[in-house]
C-alpha cells in the first residue's frame, strides 16, 4: 500500500508535457494581452479645465512617450503643447504632484524625426521653450549611449542638483534613466468646429454635451439652435444640414453642461469661434 494507484495509470512525463503546453498557450495569451494594453497609457485623471485658454488636459498613468501619445490621439488630442510661462506653470500646479505623487511630466516635444530639430507633435510652432540649460539641455544623452528623442518636464526633486523642476529635460522614450516615472499630460480643444458641406463637424468629448448654433452674420439677434444637443463619445460628430446662407450665416458650438470637471468658473456657456462660410 501507500501507492496512489491514479498516478501509476499514467504515462511517465505526460503530466509535465500537458502542463508545460498549458504554460506556453497561457504565457502566449498574456502576451498577447499584454500587446494590446500596453499600446496605449491609461488615463490617471481628467478632464480638467485650464480656464485661461479653454483647453482640457488628461494626466495618464506612467507609460512611454509614443503609448502616452496614443491615448492622447484617442482622446481627441495630443501630448500638451506649452505656448507660454502661464501654461507650463499652470500643468505643474495641476499635474506635477498629483495625489501627493512626485512626476516627471511627458510633454508633446520630440526631435524623432531629425536630430536636434524639435517640434510639438501637435504641429503648432515651436515658439516658447523651457529647457533645462543649467545642465545642457537638450543634451541627447544620459551619458548611457542612447539617444534622447523625447521632451518631459522635470520632477520638483530629480536628484540631480543641476536638473532644475519645471525646466524640460530630453529622455529616451520608456523613460529611462529618468528618476521617477514618466506621465504624460494630454491637452484637448474640445472646441475646433470646422464646416464641411453643409456640416458643422467637430472632435466630442466623452460626456461633454454640445449644441452647435447659428445666426445670420451681421445680426445682432439671437443665435438659433440647430441639430439636437449632442453628448460627446469621444469620437469626431457632424450636425448636417445646416441654415444656407443667405447671404452669410456664422455658427458657433456651446457647451450645455455646465457641471463639467473644473468648469465652475464659467460664468457661461463656452463658446465656439465662429465659423463663416
Ligand atoms: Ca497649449
Ligand atoms: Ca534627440
Ligand atoms: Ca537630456
């Protein structure tokens, strides 16, 4: 006795041979998981509101620039774009130590496509520049043979006396060798109608609700509501069939949701610029 007569019925090594296939298909679907999830960042926070410009910006979870990019595209936008002193400060108020955590920013600036040449990705002109210059940057180099192709905003504390918080570093794009992780901060301009036909087409937020308007150029009467109110998708929307002009009508988008995330400072609904035909 003490022989478990079910193991002696098997084959010798048919077990393992079972469990080892079970291993493989299961560590090829995870890696097949892992493919699909890893190609975009996730999102961390957001919608939220800078009033000074209208603009909406996301903070994602901790991901390389190009994935950070990714979701920034899905959401309609792009990794953000600083034009200016006020909208870099106002991204490391908002951002920089969010939920009492210490990061390193993504910005929308590389120089993949020629080296030393950079650009935002979102095709808006490389005017305002807030690099690091105490320590050279953009540099191109950690020191670790890799190339640098990726702008972030530097952490409060980096650990490195010469890499200053707020100033923007070059980093290769998984982040490495930067001190903390990376997070990307995605800008959004919920409001960017364009006509195309007889449509008025624009990129929806999700849960945002939208009534696009029109009235007659030089009136000074009321605007007049055309299509239903929307409610974003995330996804680009068009109202068809609009007013003709007759001679000329302009047309506008509103927010109706004035309970939107950080939108309490408007006094009123958030308007469109106008479009002419
Ligand atoms: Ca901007
Ligand atoms: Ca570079
Ligand atoms: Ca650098």
């Amino acid at each position: 006795m003490g022989v478990d007569p079910i193991a002696e019925t098997r084959l010798p090594g048919y077990g393992r041979a079972i469990t080892e296939f079970c291993m493989k298909t299961f560590a090829f679907l995870i890696a097949l998981v892992a493919t699909a999830v890893s190609v975009r960042a996730g999102i961390e926070t957001g919608p939220i509101l800078n009033p000074a410009n209208g603009h909406y910006y996301y903070l994602l979870t901790s991901d390389t620039w190009t994935n950070s990019e990714a979701q920034a595209v899905s959401l309609g936008g792009h990794l953000v774009t600083i034009n200016d002193d006020a909208e870099n400060a106002w991204v490391v108020d908002t951002f920089a130590h969010y939920g009492n955590v210490m990061r390193p920013l993504w910005i929308g600036l590389t120089d993949r496509d020629s080296e030393g040449v950079f650009g935002w990705v979102s095709g808006q002109p490389f005017t305002y520049q807030n690099w690091n210059t105490l320590s050279g940057e953009p540099n191109n180099s950690g020191g670790g043979g890799y190339e640098e192709d990726f702008g972030y905003i530097v952490e409060e504390d980096s650990g490195n006396p010469s890499l200053l918080g707020t100033f923007w570093n070059d980093a290769p794009e998984d982040g490495q060798a930067v001190a903390h992780p990376v997070y990307g901060v995605v800008e959004v301009e919920p409001l960017t109608p364009e006509i195309k036909g007889n449509n008025v087409c624009w990129n929806t937020l999700p849960g945002f609700k939208y009534q696009a308007q029109w009235k007659p150029a030089h009136s000074r009467g009321p605007w007049h509501n055309f299509g239903p109110v929307i409610t974003g998708t995330g996804e680009g929307f068009c109202v068809t069939d609009t007013p003709r002009p007759r001679p000329q009508f302009i047309y506008r988008v509103i927010f109706m949701n004035e309970e939107l995330p950080g939108a309490s400072s408007l006094s009123k609904p958030r308007r469109s610029p106008l479009l002419r035909r």
